[in-house]
C-alpha cells in the first residue's frame, strides 16, 4: 500500500512516496474524496489547480441539478400534496382529492404539448408562447391555459427551492396573455325552470330530469356530489339530506331542503334509479343533452316537430340531429324561430347558481344561505352565486317598504 505525505498548510495537497507532483484529494457529494493529479511541482501554482477544479466541481453539480425533466417536477409536486394530505400534522395544507385529480389532470396536459423530457431550466418565455398558441390553437379557454400555467408554476417553484435553476412563470409569461376570471351570472328563474322541465319530462328520460331536479332543489354540484348521494341519507319526511361534498370540510353538509322547492325535490327522488343505494346512474353528455333541449326549446313548433336541429361552430352551421359539431342551435334561416324569445342555454353548475339565486330572491339572508352552499364564509355567495343585478332587487325592496309605516305624500308645490 503507497503512503504519501500531506502539505503542512494546504491539508488537500499530498504528494505520494517518489513522487515530485502534487495531487489534490476532491469532495464529492456523497462524503467521498476523489484523489487527482494538479500537475504541478509548485505548492502554490498546485493549490491554485485545486481551487479551480473544486469550482468545477460545483458548477458541475449545479449543473446536474439543472437536469430536473419536467415530468420529475410535476411528479414531485404531486407526490408533495399528496403527502401533506395524508400527514396528521394540522399545519399541513391538505387538498381534496378532486383537487389532487384535478393538478393530475392538468399536469397530463403540460406532459403533452411540453413534453415529458423537457428540462425546466429550458423553459423560457419563447417555450410558455408557444404552449399558448398550441393550446388556444386546440380550443382551450384562456382561464383553462392559466390553470394549466398555474400548475407549472407550482413545480417549477418546488424546484427551484432544490435548488434547480429555473425562472418562474410569472417572469416568463407573455405580457400579452392575461386572463381575468369572469363567473358566470345565467341563473334559472322559476318560470324558465318550469318551461325546461316540463319540455324534458315530455321528450326525455325522466331518470335524468330526476338528476336536474336534484341539482336544482338542494345545489349540489355535478358530477361529484351527485355520485357520492345515497338514498338511505334522503329523508321525504323531514327532508333532512346529506351531501357527501369534498372540496372542502365544509363541503360534507346534512340540509333542510328549501320548503319552496320540496315539491321538486321529491320529483327527483321519485325517478331516481341508481343501483343500490346510490341514488343516480352516470350521465356522460349531460352538458350536449342540456343545450340540445335549450335548442329545442328555442324553436318555432314546426322546427321542433321535425327536429330541425343545427349545429354552429364559429360562423359555420350545419344541419343534423347526430352531428356533434360546434354548440347546437335552431335554424340560422327561419323567419319564425329568429321571431320567438329563445331559451337561453345553461350548464349544470347554472342550477346550483339558481339554488342560490332563488334563496336571495326570497330575501334569505347571506349568512344563513353559504351553509347550505357548502362554503366557509358568505364571500362567494356575495360575489358570484348570490350576486344581485339592479333589475332584480326591486321587488325586494318592495316587500321591504310595504313592511314599512305609511308616510304621508309631500304636498306638490
């Protein structure tokens, strides 16, 4: 076995038994030391080699850290929720599993237009405008892009916190794409929900008007709350229900179905036909069923009688009742369907806005409405569910004054 004999000074220098060089002992990351040659006679000139090969050395992990694909931080974030979910610690922030499912789906989508080989330290504002065009180019909705973005940033600030070399999003974004979220304000009133019922009762299937029926009269949301309710937690008598909601802690609600819709309520129950005890069946096209119907219901009699069903996609129209493209409508050229009033299209999550629309419109107060929402606080319903126009505070305001003492009119002048 050599021996060798250390520097007195620069400990990281030796020199081996017969040997007129210096070599130098290197750290690597795992606590080991590499033994190389500096080449040099000279201590001085020897330990200047060092120091050069040790910043090498660094610049080459830092180098190694840059190597993060994008597919390794998106599973990384999502193995961190995952875990914080899980942890009994109360200071961890736990997420739903619609939540977690939902960065899945989103970090899904980034894998594919990005690529699952992509470094991070490669993404530049060059790279994020290009995924801005390609998705808009694939349709998607500005708000949809920014969640996707969003759930970048997420892992790219992971990341960089390992100390990987990468910018954030907000840095590299395009200056020119922002997205403002705007909620949705369609909302049912009573007459238009008894029109759309009375039409899907008369031409559908009932099982699934039971599933709008239940959407409508207790506000739970589509598909999520809806798959998860049980029959045996339905009671007809006191019309005492649970909603198995998990978004949120509050989201997991028992509620008194609104008297003033119990009626609707119980129409729901009656044509439920769910396996077991789930109360529903799936419904996968419930979005395209729902707007066919409002096409329908904006028709003249003659076009509904023969099914004059048209499709629109941007400016283009195309005839067909199997033809699923673009958002289906009445017919561009007929004289008596441009002249009757139409129905106005809505989704699912409209419904649960209804539910809660008609809760303000009765004079219920904000902070007794959230619960049965299912929200934290009285915020959302302020701003977005429960949001009040100026045309539909005035009979309010009527019953208001008409609780009031008559004052006598001021005398004209």
């Amino acid at each position: 076995m050599s021996t060798y004999t250390r520097h007195h000074r620069y400990k990281e220098l030796f020199k081996p038994a017969g040997s007129g060089v210096w070599w130098m002992f290197i750290p690597t990351p795992k606590g080991r030391a590499l033994r190389e040659s500096t080449g040099q006679r000279d201590d001085v000139a020897a330990h200047r080699v060092y120091l050069e090969r040790v910043r090498r050395s660094v610049d080459g992990t830092e180098e190694a850290k840059k190597d993060r694909t994008l597919k390794d931080a998106l599973k990384t974030r999502l193995e961190w929720i995952k875990s914080n979910s899980e942890s009994k610690d109360p200071s961890r922030k736990k997420l739903a599993k619609d939540t977690i499912d939902f960065y899945k789906k989103k970090s899904g989508t980034l894998l594919r237009v990005l690529g699952e080989d992509t470094l991070l330290s490669t993404i530049d504002p060059e790279a994020i405008r290009d995924y801005v065009t390609a998705r808009t180019d694939e349709g998607a909705k500005g708000t949809t892009i920014e969640k996707e973005l969003t759930t970048l940033s997420m892992a790219m600030k992971l990341a960089k916190k390992d100390g990987v070399d990468c910018s954030f999003v907000r840095d590299i974004k395009p200056e020119d794409f922002k997205t403002t979220y705007k909620p949705k304000e369609r909302w049912l009133t009573w007459g238009e929900y008894e029109r759309f019922s009375r039409w899907w009762y008369a031409n559908r299937q009932a099982a699934r008007g039971g599933i709008l029926d239940f959407l409508v009269s207790t506000g739970a949301t589509y598909p999520s709350e809806v798959s998860r309710s049980r029959r045996s937690e339905m009671n007809l008598e006191t019309f005492l229900i649970h909603i198995r909601g998990t978004k949120r802690e509050t989201r997991d609600r028992w509620l008194t179905v609104p008297s003033d819709r119990q009626h609707i309520f119980k129409r729901a129950m009656k044509f439920a036909d769910g396996p077991g005890d789930s109360l529903f069946r799936s419904w996968g096209n419930i979005r395209r069923d729902i707007l066919i119907a409002c096409a329908y219901l904006s028709m003249c009699k003659e076009c509904e009688q023969s099914k004059n069903l048209w499709w629109r996609d941007g400016e283009s129209y195309a005839q067909g009742t199997s033809q699923a493209m673009g958002t289906p409508c009445r017919d561009p050229k007929c004289k008596e369907c441009a002249s009757s009033p139409g129905f106005e299209p809505f989704c699912p999550t409209d419904l649960r806005r209804t539910f809660a629309q008609w809760l303000c419109q009765a004079g219920v107060p904000y902070e007794l409405a959230y619960p049965l929402m299912g929200h934290k606080d009285d915020r959302m319903l302020k701003e977005i569910y429960g949001k009040r126009k100026a045309s539909d505070v005035g009979p309010l305001i009527e019953a208001v004054l008409s609780k009031q003492p008559k004052r006598k009119h001021l005398r004209a002048i």
